[in-house]
C-alpha cells in the first residue's frame, strides 16, 4: 500500500493483513512489548474536523511506535485559507513522513496523495472513515472468530461510515444489509463497488428502508450518529425522519440472539441508540473504541515502515 484513503483500495490480502497486524500489535501491547520500528519518523495531523478518538489514537499510536505525531488544526496551517491542496502536500513533504487527515472534502484526501511524496491516510471524510472499519471488522472478528458468513446489519443515515462499512465487509466476505430512509441512502458508488466485492467473495448485499427486514438474523447490529458534523442546523428534521431506525431491546430481538451492537461513537443515548442497548451485555462500543489504536498502528507500520519485522 502507498495509502490508505479509502478501503477499496486495498485488496483482499492487504486487508486481511493489516487486521492480522493489528491483531499481534494488541497483544504485544498487552504483555508490554513495543516496537519502536517507527523513531525518527513524524506524522503530520491535519484537522479540519475536530475528534476526541482520532487525534488521541493516531497520537498516541506514534508516541508507541517510537515515532511522533505533529498536531495540525485548520487554524494552524495555511490549507483553505489561501494555500491551495498541491503546494500544501509537496511542502509537507518535505517535512513529514506521513500525513493523517480529517477534513470534509474527500477530494482534498486525493489530492494530497496525488501531488504529495509521502503516504496519506484518510482520518475521516464526509465520503469515507476506513480507519474506523478496519477497527469495526477487527472488533467482530475478536469477538465472532470469523468475518466471512456473518451478516451485519447497519442502520440510520447512509453516511461515511455506511460507505465503508459496504465496501469493508464486502471485501472480507460478510453479508452486510443497510436501511436507510431512501432520500439518506449511501453513495451510489459504494453500494456498485459492495455488489462487486460479493460477487468475488460470495456474499450478499441488501439495500433496504426497512429497519426490520435489515436486523433479521444479524450477527452484528451497527449505528451511527443521525446528525453529523456541519449538519447540526438539520437536527430537528433529522430526528423526525430517522426515529424508526433507532436501535433499542425490541430491534435487538430480531438479530441472532448472540449479536453484538457496535457504534463509532460519540453516541447520542436516546436517539440511534438506547441506554439500555448501548451499556447492555452485546454492546462492545468500548472495545471498539480502544481498537481504533491497535488497528491505525497497524496501517502506520505498514505504511510508514513496510520493511519492518513485529
């Protein structure tokens, strides 16, 4: 890999190794074993959207790694304020080993890829969040054992994490049904690159407005925020249109009565989900949450250090 921007990227054995990394990064870090394979190197972290999980895990990833990770705000760098993307990427370049960013625009991402010199990974887009479904598929893993077979069910706004989470558990094999309301569904594109990656990897995927019909049998139920950054204008309307697609004890009975509930987070208790279902015994948010360090280690290892033996 030379970036990693959007999962679809990646081909199957990429994929599957980057979770295998992650998987002996956690449990080296566990019997306090560290490999600092990474000192010397400084990454540059762009935030033009702010984050309590990403800027922590990503810095907190690079101090573990013996490396170190340089805090960027909007208010910090000249990009958007004048500087366009291409002459941003090729100076940094000259700086930086690496760039993390979590900005709106999914072009942006792309184009610091394209006219930069050193790898780039996508924090976050208004399009796409990969990091956070490599951590989501390495959590359903530790938990089920398994991904190929296992059927996740998504529910709520068709948004960034809708789309990787289609091209994420496609690529390894699960059965992935998502309902939205029809005007919130998920990029055109994603949901055409899902249908392909089951085709090769013998899933299913099912696009659907209807809650239920998507929870049947689950194995993994997954939620998101209704109202993301930038749309907080929209609240009011969102919570109307969405309040069918909430994830509480009754939607839960008609997944396997093993599933497990996962969500991104920050959560929003009473609206996607319910207090009952988020601190109840399937939810594994907080897992979840502490995988987002294991599994970006694993893509800064790779990128940043590909010769390096853990």
């Amino acid at each position: 890999m030379k970036h990693f921007i959007d999962i679809n990227d990646c081909t199957y054995e990429e994929f599957m190794d980057l979770l295998d990394l992650a998987d002996k990064l956690k449990a080296q870090n566990k019997k306090g074993i560290s490999h600092h394979v990474l000192a010397g190197k400084t990454l540059g972290m762009i935030f033009a959207k702010s984050s309590t999980r990403t800027r922590v895990s990503f810095e907190t990833g690079m101090y573990q790694l013996g490396g170190h990770a340089l805090f960027l705000s909007s208010q910090d760098i000249q990009l958007g304020r004048g500087e366009t993307i291409a002459d941003t990427a090729r100076v940094m370049s000259r700086y930086l080993d690496g760039i993390m960013i979590r900005t709106f625009d999914h072009q942006d991402v792309v184009d610091l890829a394209e006219y930069g010199s050193i790898p780039i990974i996508n924090g976050l887009t208004d399009l796409m969040h990969p990091c956070q479904v490599l951590t989501d598929l390495m959590t359903v893993r530790e938990y089920k054992g398994k991904l190929k077979g296992l059927k996740m069910a998504y529910l709520g706004d068709g948004n960034n994490m809708a789309n990787s989470l289609l091209q994420g558990a496609s690529l390894c094999g699960m059965n992935i049904a998502v309902a939205t309301p029809a005007e919130y569904g998920c990029d055109l594109n994603c949901i055409e690159q899902a249908r392909s990656n089951a085709a090769v990897h013998g899933s299913e995927v099912l696009i659907t407005t209807d809650a239920r019909e998507a929870v049947k049998d689950a194995d993994v139920i997954y939620t998101d925020t209704w109202v993301s950054m930038g749309q907080e204008a929209e609240k009011a309307e969102r919570i109307k249109i969405f309040k069918d697609y909430q994830v509480n004890s009754e939607l839960m009975k008609l997944a396997d009565n093993q599933a497990i509930f996962m969500h991104c987070l920050p959560a929003y208790r009473g609206l996607e989900v319910t207090e009952e279902v988020l601190e109840g015994s399937q939810s594994v948010v907080f897992d979840e949450a502490e995988n987002r360090l294991h599994a970006q280690k694993a893509v800064l290892v790779r990128l940043l250090a590909p010769q390096a033996q853990i």
